[in-house]
C-alpha cells in the first residue's frame, strides 16, 4: 500500500472513532451531570470535521502534477493543518468559556460512574494517538501529525475530566465545580497542542530547513553513484508527503558534457530509488576544483 493510501485509511479509522465517542461522551456528561465530559464531546465533535479536512487533504494532494502545477499539490497539506489548528482553537475556546459559565453557576455533583466512561476513553484515545503518529511518521504527512495530535489532545482533556470529577465525588459538597476547573485547565493544553502542531505546518510553507537527517542521507547516497567526487550545495523543501531536492554534484572537471549528464541522471535514478519519498530531484553538475572542500547546505 503506498503512503497516500495509507494515510488515508488512517483518517478514516479517526473519523469512525471520533464520531463514536462524541456521541458515549455526551450522553455520559448529559445524564452523567458532567460538564467536563460534554466539553470533551464537544471537542471530539470538532475532530470529526477536522479528519475529514485532513481526508479532503490527503485525496487532494494525491493528484499528480499539472501544468499549473508542476510540482503537484502537497502544499495542501500543511494549509489543511492551518484549518485544523484552527478547530482545534475554537474548540479550547468554547470549552473554556463554557467551563467558566459552570463554574459561577451551582450544579450537581457527577455521577461515579462516569470515571468508568472516562477511563475506557482515555486509553481508546491514546491507543489512537499512538497508531495515528505512528502513520504519520510513516507517510511524512504534516497533516496527519495534526489529527494524532487532535487524539492526545482529546486523551488530556479526558484526564483533567478523571480527575476533576475524582475530586468532586471524594471531597463532595463545595467541590461540584472541579470537573468544570478541569475542563478549564484542558483547554489551555488544547492551546498549546495547537501551537506545536501549527509550527512545524508553517516551516514547511515556507520552506525552512528541517531536514538535517534526510540531507545527510542524500549526500551519503550520493557518493555511492559511479562518477561522483562530493556533493556541495543540497535545498531540501517537503509538500505533502514528497520532499524536492535540489542538489549540486562535484564530477571530475575534465569529462565530457555527456557523461556529466549521464552521471547527473544516474544520481538521480540512485536518490529516488533507494531514499523514499522524494519527488523532484534536481541535479546541478559542479567541476571538480580545489574549491570544493567541504559541503554546504
């Protein structure tokens, strides 16, 4: 199975899960007295929308390049994550500014069993968290990465409802609004979450160098090839799941144009062949001179 079918297999796996908790959530805070699980439901609400933009993504970055697009269309990627960090805001937002609503208005104390529903919900979550990084590593899917991040962000807001309702029942009277405090609390880790998701998704629009491992890689590669002295100059820059290269080759400085080219389209060959994922290879053929010492980036 190749990484855009891969990855979106895995979107549809969060789909499903998010649609199914967000209705158990909801129905356990609704007759569960806990607002900290209907803050939770409402999140997972926002997940289901932000995977099928993550699904819209994935299928759209699938489409081969064009004349308007030579490089084909994975600088979606990164703008979906934009999107879905924006999900991700709006839901810690309305999670706080109802949690603050609760808190200044007496309610009841949650029902014990609700720690049931959250237990099996933090661990449904994490096993998800773990399966949906895992792909996204996997796939180098920018967007991806975003909707795991959506399941460990919804597995903290989960903990903060355990404990939040652990104090209300134990502590009881003057203590019904810990849940609500908790929920309080996970919309400030929702925040942050959104920040360490929409950082990288901004590196990678604008073509900032994150790639220290895969250029050493390529340049090792590299010298592999028949006819290759060293590499000099190496720009590497990631859409959707392919990262371009362009890349400048030290040949010996008294062959022919010929076998210059030659070499320049085995390199190529070689790069795509043995280091997944990369698109477009560009390589600029540089003499061998005293010059050329040591790499650059």
């Amino acid at each position: 199975m190749d990484s855009e079918q891969s990855a979106i297999r895995t979107t549809y796996f969060s789909i499903i899960g998010n649609a199914s908790l967000a209705l158990i959530k909801g129905l356990a805070g609704f007759f569960g007295n806990s607002y900290a699980l209907i803050a939770d439901a409402i999140e997972s609400t926002t997940d289901i929308f932000s995977s099928l933009l993550v699904l819209f993504g994935l299928k759209y970055a699938k489409r081969p390049a064009d004349e308007n697009h030579p490089y084909g269309h994975g600088k979606i990627e990164p703008l979906i994550t934009f999107l879905v960090v924006a999900f991700l805001v709006t839901s810690a937002t309305v999670i706080a500014y109802e949690s603050i609503q609760n808190i200044r208005t007496p309610h009841k104390v949650p029902k014990p069993w609700t720690l049931i529903v959250l237990g099996c919900i933090i661990l449904w979550k994490e096993i998800s968290f773990r399966i949906v990084i895992k792909k996204s590593k996997e796939t180098h899917s920018s967007s991806l990465r975003a909707d795991a991040w959506h399941h460990r962000s919804d597995a903290i807001t989960s903990i903060m409802a355990f404990i939040g309702i652990t104090i209300a029942l134990v502590f009881g009277k003057g203590y019904e609004t810990a849940d609500d405090w908790a929920a309080l609390l996970a919309s400030t880790f929702i925040l942050y979450n959104s920040y360490l998701i929409f950082r990288p998704a901004l590196g990678e629009i604008m073509d900032e160098h994150l790639y220290d491992d895969l250029l050493e890689e390529i340049r090792e590669e590299s010298i592999k090839v028949k006819g290759v002295v060293g590499t000099e100059k190496c720009f590497i820059r990631k859409a959707g799941m392919k990262y371009h290269v362009d890349l400048h080759a030290i040949v010996d400085g008294d062959i022919s144009v010929k076998e210059g080219h030659d070499i320049s389209h085995h390199l190529k060959d070689h790069l795509r062949s043995e280091i997944p994922n990369l698109g477009h290879v560009l390589i600029h053929i540089e003499p061998d001179t005293p010059h050329h010492t040591e790499p650059k980036p």
